[in-house]
C-alpha cells in the first residue's frame, strides 16, 4: 500500500510517501517539507494568521515535490493520511481540505490523523519497536508522556500544566534577545556554559510526579536578568543553567513512569528531542536502569509528514476510511 501523508498543524507544510504492507512497518520514499522560520522569526514565535495564509501557497507544491521524489502519480497512492488536530485551526484547516479535495477529486481514502499519534509511532519509522513502549514528546507545542499500548490505544501518563519544554526554550531565548527558534541557538550555547553558574528552580506539580511545569522556570530566568547579577554572567553560563533546569525536568518523570511501567524502551521524540543534553542525559538515565532509549532521526523529530502517514496507514490497511465530513480540531483528544 502507498500513502500520502499530509500535515499542516503548525507553522510547517509537509507531505511524504510512505510504502507500507504491515502496520508499524514502512519504507519512507518521500519526506518534502515547506518550514516558515524566517517569516516568524521576527516576531519570535508563530503568528497563526501568517502561518495558514502561508501554507495556502505551498501546500499544493510540497504535495507535488512529495510525489515527485517518490516517483509516484496520483493514481498510485492507495489512502491519504493527513492530520486532523491537535494544532493552529487556520493551519490545520490548509491541509485537512487539500486532502479532502483531492479525495473527492480521486476517490482515495482518506483517515484523519491525531498529529500526537504520528509523534508517538514516529520512531517506527526508523524501528522494529515491541508495543507497549513509554515514550516522552516534547516540542514546541506539547510535553507529555504515554504509554504506546497497541495502535490506537495510549495512555496518557502525565502532561505540562502550562508551557510546552520547546516553548520555555523559545521564550527564553527571546528573552535573552537570541533569537527563534531559540532551542537550537540555547543547546549549542550551552555547551560553553556552565551549568550549575546560575540556580534555578526545579518545578514538581504537587500529587502529580508525571506531571510538567516550566512556566515558572521561565518567570526565574527573567527576574534573573533583571538582577544586578545579570551583567556579569556570560550568556552561555545562563543558556547551560537554563537548560539544565528543563532537563533535570524533563528526565525525572521520564524515569519514573518508566519505573511504574517497567519499560524496556523509552521513546524521546518532538522538536525538543534534538536538544543534545537531554539526548545525553536520558539516555544515561536509561541505561542506568537498564532500559533502552530511541530516539527517531532530527527529520522525523519535528513535524513531518511520514509519521502522520505511518499514523494513518495501520488503519489504511484494515480497509478503514472517515467521511468526508471530518473536521479539524484544535484541541483533538487522542
Ligand atoms: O516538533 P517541532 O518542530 O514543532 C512543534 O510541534 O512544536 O518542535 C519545535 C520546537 C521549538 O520550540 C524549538 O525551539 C525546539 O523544538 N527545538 C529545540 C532544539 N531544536 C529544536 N529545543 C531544544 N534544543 C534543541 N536542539
Ligand atoms: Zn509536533
């Protein structure tokens, strides 16, 4: 079976092929993304309104591109996966009508994809994986842990009460005037800082130990810069300590639900999963306890269209469709 898969949920237009006989287990033949970090970048973070119009424009040619690479034409593709929600409701709309049009047009089926559902099975892409697993997601928009149970079937272990770790990171690095996306400008500072120069709270959300909050890690580093310590602190000792602080947040819950769950594989994935000291640490962490961490390459990492595509085909396979009349949801639950 040949997939196109479709996802538009946030500020990236992606389309990829995925060829797939057995759920769980596919070749990725095409993986076309349209990124918009240089039209957000000057207000450092997505603005919806701009992000939708733009995807107006390269939905059609990333879909194109997609079914290029993969030598494929239209009437080679057996189902149509495309995401439905969680997302920016502009954005997702992009893409869900696309979809929807061009099944109308061309009488593939289509299945609505939960976009946290393709981060989850993302590391299927690259791996032979035994269900169930645990696995942490972490962008710019969630921060979460699950059990993958079976397909279809997760459990939501515990999720941010405010920001998202990807957000913290963005926020902070607007903060400190660094720039956006401001993870990736945070970890590759941070390696020349010292993390333990600046202290910084670790947040617990009380009789909720899988639970995450950075909302207040956020409000401690800009009352730090407007210390009078602050200009004496190189950047780099604060981007370390700050990071530190989100990792140390990160990995705790992460081990203890693995703990509860007896876990052998540990699934690290979202924008947030390339940062290399959670990398570093989680993996440590793991293999302390004896378990395994994976983490899917970069380019399954972020938003992309083979997770939603392996998301959607499990179902593709068992002959299942949605309706025409599905709509997108800014707050799908999974
Ligand atoms: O998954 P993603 O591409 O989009 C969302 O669904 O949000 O994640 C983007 C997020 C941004 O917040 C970005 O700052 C963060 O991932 N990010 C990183 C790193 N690379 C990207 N955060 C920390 N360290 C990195 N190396
Ligand atoms: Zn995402």
């Amino acid at each position: 079976m040949i997939v196109l898969g479709i996802e538009s949920s946030c500020d990236d237009a992606a389309a990829a092929v995925i060829e797939t006989n057995r759920p769980g287990v596919a070749i990725v033949r095409a993986n076309a993304i349209a990124g918009q970090d240089d039209i957000h970048r000057p207000y450092g973070g997505v603005v919806p309104e701009l992000a939708s119009r733009n995807h107006i424009l390269t939905i059609e040619p990333v879909v194109q591109r997609a079914l290029a690479v993969a030598g494929c034409q239209l009437s080679d593709i057996d189902g149509i996966a495309v995401t439905r929600g969680p997302g920016l409701v502009g954005s997702l709309l992009v893409g869900l009508m696309y979809a929807k049009g061009l099944s109308q047009a061309t009488g593939i089926p289509l299945v609505g994809v939960n976009h946290l559902e393709g981060h989850l099975l993302a590391p299927l892409l690259e791996n032979e994986l035994t269900m169930p697993y645990l696995a942490l997601v972490v962008s710019g928009g969630h921060t979460a842990l699950f059990e993958v149970q079976a397909f279809g079937r997760y459990r939501r272990l515990g999720a941010t009460r405010d920001d998202a770790a990807g957000e913290a990171f963005d926020k902070v690095a607007k903060l400190m005037g660094l720039g956006y996306p401001g993870g990736k400008i945070i970890d590759e500072l941070a390696r020349r800082g010292n993390p333990k120069r600046i202290r910084l709270p670790r947040a617990r959300v009380k009789r909720a130990p899988l639970d995450f909050s950075f909302s207040g890690l956020k409000t401690a580093v800009a009352l730090f810069l407007r210390s009078e310590g602050a200009p004496s602190t190189s950047e780099s000792d604060l981007a370390a300590s700050f990071q530190e602080a989100v990792v140390d947040m990160l990995v705790r819950p992460t081990i203890a639900a693995a703990r509860e769950l007896d876990a052998e594989t540990i699934v690290l994935t979202g924008g947030v999963a390339a940062n290399s000291r959670l990398r570093e640490r989680l993996s440590a962490a793991a293999a302390a306890d004896g378990r395994r961490l994976v983490a899917p390459s970069f380019k399954y990492c972020t938003d992309n269209a083979a997770m939603i595509a392996i998301a959607g085909s499990y179902r593709l396979l068992r002959g299942e469709a949605d309706p025409l009349s599905i709509d997108a949801q800014a707050n799908l639950p999974l």
